[in-house]
C-alpha cells in the first residue's frame, strides 16, 4: 500500500506516517519475541532430533541423524562488500539458527563459528546438519557434525561397493541440501524489502529487519503449515489427517473435479 493512500486513510500529515512507519518494525519485533510460534531455537532436546531426523531418513534412506539444512543468505547492500546471513532449516521449515547481520566479506566457514559452537556443545551425539561444500565438516574439533557433498580432491575409495555407496549419498546429499534453497526463496519471496539494496551504515536497520523477516517466516510456518519443505519431508501423515481429506473429498466431488488448482494442495480442495 502506498504512503499516500495511508494518509488519506488514517488523515494524517506525511511526517506523521512516516514516523509511525520507521517506528511500527521495531513495535512488531519486540511483540514477535514474546510468541511461541516466532522463536527461533535450537533442538537441543533428543526427541526432537530424533522427530528431524526421522523425517530427513525417510525420504534419504542413507542420510542418518541429520537434523536440519544449513546455507548462506547473500543479500544486495548498497557498497562492494558482500552482506552475508547464515540460516539454518529444519525437515518442516522452520529457521533452528540464524546469524544476521554480519559485516564484511567473509567466507561462509567463518561466519558460522557460532553455529559450531551449538553443533558441538548443545547437540545430541551422532546428530549432524547438512550443507554445501562452503562450511567445514571433516574436522576433529566438530566431530563430523556437518554432511556435505564430496568435491574436487577429495579421497574416493577403491571398493566397488564403498564406491557405489558413496556415489549414492553423494546424490542424496546433493538433493536434500534443496530444502535449505527453499527456505531461502521462500524469504526472499514474502518480503520483497530484501531485493532492494539494504543502507550500508544503518546497521541496526539491516539487524532489526533481517530478524523481523526471519521471526515472520517463523509464524508463517507454524500458522499456514503451508511451505515446500514440509510438504517433501512430512509426507506420512496421521490417521486422523488422511480421513479428513477423503472424507472431504467425498463431500465435494464434483467441485474437486472443475477446480484446476486443487492439485496444488494435495487434496485439500
């Protein structure tokens, strides 16, 4: 909606509704914390890794006790350097770790020191994320807690069989990290704020949108139960979910079958 039509809406000056525009994000964030729905946290508990990588070895059989995707958010500032986040998803679609707003052009690996500190000290053992090859994995300090593909130079092993197998997780890996692309479009999508340059010296606009912008995509989540991620990965469903989709099918038959967007909700219209 433009400024102009919310003036005439409301009946105040311009001044006014720009004041209450700059001020209404930081009014919304503060009210977003104190909701369950918009937290961020991380699954330090066992049964929830349990429930993520349950979901995650479902649909990639070979992918074991992997909770979540991470990858790196690049987003357009108005100087050369490069303004990288680091979001990290869960199998339903929901952000468990967020860095924003971090400064300079820094390779992904340093950015996510924090992220490793919650891997190594606030995970269940044998739990691990999956990623690109950007971040590392294959060190004694995080024990293997990050999967990545294979890449250029890395050793393949000589066994047919370990071989194969190999070759199979590397494709699976390769296509579960599709899920933390998701996320990071689905972002990029609902707020269309972040396709415009951020202000280069205005950090603590670009802190308090970026957190506005992920806490909201929390609430979507949890609220709408509508996003691609958790559509792949909670593909079993309950009892109760499946009679009520029959039972509306039932119901509606006709109108199922003149509708042409029904197919896009799995049965639900």
């Amino acid at each position: 909606m433009a400024q102009y039509t919310l003036q005439q809406l409301f009946a105040i000056t311009a001044a006014v509704c720009t004041c209450n525009l700059q001020h209404a994000p930081f009014c919304l964030i503060s009210g977003l914390k104190d909701l369950n729905i918009g937290r961020i946290s991380w699954p330090s508990r066992e049964a929830t890794c349990e429930y993520y990588g349950s979901l995650i070895k479902q649909k990639y059989p070979l992918l074991e006790k992997c909770i979540g995707f991470i990858d790196g958010l690049n987003l357009p500032v108005n100087v050369a350097d490069n303004k990288d986040n680091i979001l990290t998803f869960a199998p339903d679609g929901t952000i468990i770790h967020a860095i924003l707003n971090v400064l300079g052009s820094w390779h992904n690996s340093t950015i996510a020191e924090r992220l490793y500190g919650k891997l190594m000290n606030k995970t269940p053992p044998g739990y691990q994320v999956i990623s690109d090859t950007a971040f590392q994995c294959c060190t004694d300090r995080l024990d293997y807690r990050i999967l990545a593909p294979m890449k250029r130079g890395d050793w393949l092993p000589e066994d047919p069989v370990d071989f194969a197998r190999l070759k199979v997780l590397n494709k699976q890996l390769v296509s579960a990290r599709q899920a933390a692309e998701w996320g990071m479009h689905a972002i990029q999508g609902l707020f269309s704020r972040l396709k415009l340059p951020l202000p280069p010296t205005d950090h603590e606009f670009r802190e308090e949108f970026l957190e506005l912008c992920v806490r909201l995509h929390q609430v979507r989540c949890w609220s709408v139960h509508i996003n691609q991620t958790q559509i792949v990965y909670q593909a079993v469903e309950d009892e109760h979910v499946i009679l009520g989709r029959l039972f509306h099918q039932m119901l509606f038959p006709d109108s199922q079958r003149r509708c042409w967007i029904s197919r896009y909700y799995h049965g639900w219209l």
